[in-house]
C-alpha cells in the first residue's frame, strides 16, 4: 500500500496490494476487527438448509446436533490457527504457504485453493439467484428465466465490485450486512418456530457411528475447511505485536456463532417438516420461504442474498490472491475480475443446467475437501514448528531458504490427497465412481458402513500434520537458523522467477 492508507484511503479507491507482504506502517487494527467479515461471511441462512442434509446422513437430532457442533467449532478454530501466519508473515495464505511446501511447489496448494474459492462463490452467486427467483415467484412478481438472468446480474456486479475495489471497501461492507443479516434473520426464526414439533424431532432414530462421523466430516468441509485456505488473507493486515490469542479467538468465535446458531435451527426446521426437508435438496434457501408469510418475503430475501453475498466477497477477494500466488503475471484486481467471469459461468450452469443442487454440492466439497485437508494438516504443522517470523525476501525466492520444489512436503500433499480420495464416495455424482478404492480393504467396499463417513478427510488432515511434524522438524529449524535474507520488492514478488540454482534446504 501507499501512504494513502494512513490518510483514511477511500473504501471505493481500488486497492493495489497484491501477494506481497503488507509493509509496517499499513498494518492496522485489532483482533477485534476480524469478527466483522468472519461473521458476515458465515451469517447466510444456508446454514438452516445444513440441518436437512446432516439428518439426511441418517441420523438422530442429537447425533446431528453434536456432529454439527463439533464439526464446525473444530473447523474453524483450524482457520484460526492458519490466521496465525497472516498475523506473523503479513502476506495472504497461499504465499505464507510457500513456507511449508516450497515458492514454486505451493502452486498446487495454490490451484487447488483457487479452484475451492471460485467454485465456493459460484456455489453462493446461484444460491442468491435461486432464492431472488423464488421469492419474486411467490410474491407473483414473476419468477422465471428473466427474475433469475436480472437477479444473477446483480448479485455479481455486487461480489465483483468487493473483490475487485478490496480489502477495504470488503470491510465496510461486511459490517453493514454482519447488522441487517443479524435482525432480520432474527425475526425469520420467530415467525417460523411455530413449525417446529418436537415430537417429530425426538421420533428420528439413531444411526450408526460411521454416520455420525459422515456428518461431522461434510460439517467440517461445509464451514471452516471451506476457508481454512485463505484464512490468513484477513489477518496479514494486523500488527506483529497483536496477541496471537486474540487473533485464535476471534476468528474462530465470529465465524462459528451464526452457522452454530442457525444449523441447530435447522435441524429443528428438517426434523420437523419431511417435505420442507425434501424441497432443500433442490433450492436451499428458496425452500426455506415456504413457511413465510407474503409480508416477509422481501425481508427475507434480502437477508438471503446479502448474507450469501457477504461470503462469496471473501471468497472473491482471495480467489483472486490464490490465482496471483500461483505465478500468473497479473495484478490482483484483474485477478479477481477474471474470477468473476467464471463465477457467472458457474452459475448460469447451476441455475439453468443442474438438476439437484446438493449432489453437485456434496461431491464439490468432498472432492476438494481431501487435498484441502491435507495441505491444512502440512500448514498447521508447519505453524506449529516455527518460533520466528517468516523471512519476507525468501517466500519470493525458491533460491532461499524455504526451497524451490521441496520433495517431502510434495509426497506428504500426493500422499493424504491419494489415501484420503480412497477412503471417500459420493453417490449424488456418478463422475466420483472412483473414488473409494481403498474401501475394500477390510472397511466394507464401497456399498459398506463406512463408505459415506467421507473417513478420507479426517485421514488426510492427519496424514499431513503428523508426517511434517515428523520428517519436517529439523527443516524448519535450519531455515530459521540462517540470517535474514535481502528485502524483496513488489514489482519483484509479481514476476515469475526463474529455477534456483541449488537449494539444499528444500528438503
């Protein structure tokens, strides 16, 4: 950033700051600030539509209860460890990464991590369209192919606008949707609690154990290791000082308060009404309307789409630093345009091509779940082991210490993604056939109690933390014995680098 920052910079002036690190004097604010866009981003009533597909796992409301909580909790107190290297290295996610998998070797975390961002905030654009449309429909308005193309228009004018113009206008942004998000789905939860029965929430049997894991591993990658990639992205711009607890806490209590809130909900909502469970599987957030009265359909609609728009800014916003980090000569606005006009793709193909949104949903998440996890397990372990600050100049330099392609880091990413896609199935999507290949040996085949647990997650995860802690501990211990390197510019951290002669640290 330039000097403008310490001024009071516009929200609307378009921020320049790219992958490179965050220079002392533009480093702001407290932990504090980040409950702002955490809880903005997570507030969308999507997280009521969760409790129809936790119980369609087969499980009682107390089993998806506990799965819920937990899977989400832990899920993003994962984010707030990986915001921990924002906060040290000042830089976004996808380069602090480097760090652990090498400068050049992260381009596949970084890929992966786009792939994730974009597809999250397609996933949210056809939300916001589905549910415009529905609403307009029930108020008479008109809800067809026109509602859907102007609504689309719209939605994604707003996101793009966030990730383009930047950090700052994003944080303006999240606080006035974090406020109307918050009332208004309030009063949607008191006019609809009359629906709820009890008696047919406590008539759901239990299910087994394998299902109860199932459920809390797609909690998991439906909340916090859906942004555990560009965790770090919003707390690069604190100070080194800030407390590392606070930056831990805050993260982790902004972003589960909503979603914790409203997925209980929703199990109450699902547990209660087997047709409105049904209908979620198609339209998420337009089912949800069903139980409205006609004065409260534009209110509703606007605390769906804003909340949906709150997180899919975010996911803009770092889908673009994530393209940055991968090599690409491109500056971040561009980045972040380009983002943009393959989110509108996603979601014409969603909205006017797909049949069944949670089919192409669950075989998303879980697909991309896997590597995702297994770069977290590398990257929390990573954290774990280092005491020092991160070398600016050699995250830019695959010559420096953290290496070019380090081998070991690179098998432990091929490894988890290999065993984790054999321990997971999908049958929403036939193109995931397959996976699983591990299943047979001795956990049932692909037809077995455990073939949904999604067990390849969790494998994953750990495949990654435990082995880096094991064959990476004396790496990062000679990388933080060497002297500080040269600093490194902007204009250099932008250009694509040319391979290192030698770096016998990579391994």
């Amino acid at each position: 950033m330039t000097d403008t920052t310490k001024q009071g910079r516009s929200a609307l002036q378009v921020e320049m700051q790219g992958i490179d690190v965050i220079a002392d004097v533009d480093r702001k604010g407290s932990p504090r600030d980040l409950f702002w866009p955490w809880f903005a981003a997570n507030v969308s009533v999507l997280g009521i539509s969760y409790g129809s597909w936790v119980l369609g796992f087969g499980i009682s409301f107390g089993q998806a209860t506990l799965a819920s909580v937990i899977g989400i909790i832990v899920s993003f107190l994962l984010c707030g460890f990986v915001s921990l290297a924002g906060k040290r290295g000042s830089a976004p996610t996808m380069v602090l990464s480097r760090a652990a998998l090498g400068v050049r070797g992260n381009r596949v975390a970084s890929v992966l991590s786009w792939i994730l961002t974009v597809g999250w905030e397609t996933v949210l654009t056809a939300l916001a369209t589905l549910a415009t449309a529905t609403v307009f429909d029930r108020l008479g308005w008109g809800g067809g192919t026109t509602t859907k193309i102007v609504a689309l228009i719209v939605v994604a004018l707003l996101i793009i606008a966030g990730g383009v113009i930047g950090f700052d206008l994003i944080m303006r942004m999240q606080t006035v949707i974090t406020i109307v998000t918050g009332v208004l789905t309030i009063g949607y939860v008191g006019l609809v609690f009359p629906h709820i029965s009890w008696a047919a929430v406590s008539a759901i049997p239990d299910g087994s154990s394998e299902a109860l894991i199932g459920a809390f591993v797609f909690m998991m990658t439906g909340f916090g290791l859906g942004w555990v990639n560009m965790a770090a992205d919003y707390s690069r711009y604190l100070p080194r000082h800030t407390s590392s607890g606070g930056v831990v806490g805050w993260t982790t209590f902004a972003a589960s308060l909503a979603p914790l809130l409203l997925v209980v909900f929703g199990l109450l909502l699902a547990g209660s009404d087997a047709d409105l469970s049904k209908a979620i599987s198609s339209d998420p957030i337009g089912a949800l309307t069903t139980l409205l009265p006609t004065w409260y359909l534009v209110p509703f609609a606007i605390v769906a789409v804003a909340g949906l728009i709150g997180g899919a800014v975010l996911d803009i916003y770092s889908s673009g630093l994530a393209l940055t980090s991968t090599g690409l000569p491109i500056k971040r606005p561009v980045a972040a345009g380009i983002d943009g006009v393959i989110m509108v793709l996603g979601t014409i193909y969603i909205v006017f091509g797909s049949d069944s949104f949670f089919g192409v949903f669950q075989g998303f998440l879980i697909t991309l779940g896997v590597p995702i996890a297994a770069w977290c397990g590398i990257m929390l372990a990573d954290i774990l082991l280092r005491r020092q600050n991160y070398d600016e100049g050699d995250l830019y330099r695959p010559s420096g210490r953290y290496g070019d392609v380090p081998a070991v880091p690179m098998v432990i990413q091929l490894v988890g993604t290999v065993v984790g896609w054999g321990l997971v199935t999908n049958s929403y999507a036939d193109w995931l056939g397959w996976q699983g290949y591990l299943l047979d040996l001795g956990l049932g085949g692909r037809e077995g109690a455990w073939a949904f647990s999604n067990l390849g997650v969790l494998v994953a995860l750990l495949i990654g933390f435990v082995a880096t802690l094991l064959f990476r501990a004396g790496a990062v211990r000679a990388q933080e014995a060497l002297p500080p390197s040269a600093p490194i510019t902007s204009d250099i951290a932008m250009t694509p680098v040319a391979p290192p002669v030698k770096a016998p640290e990579a391994l």
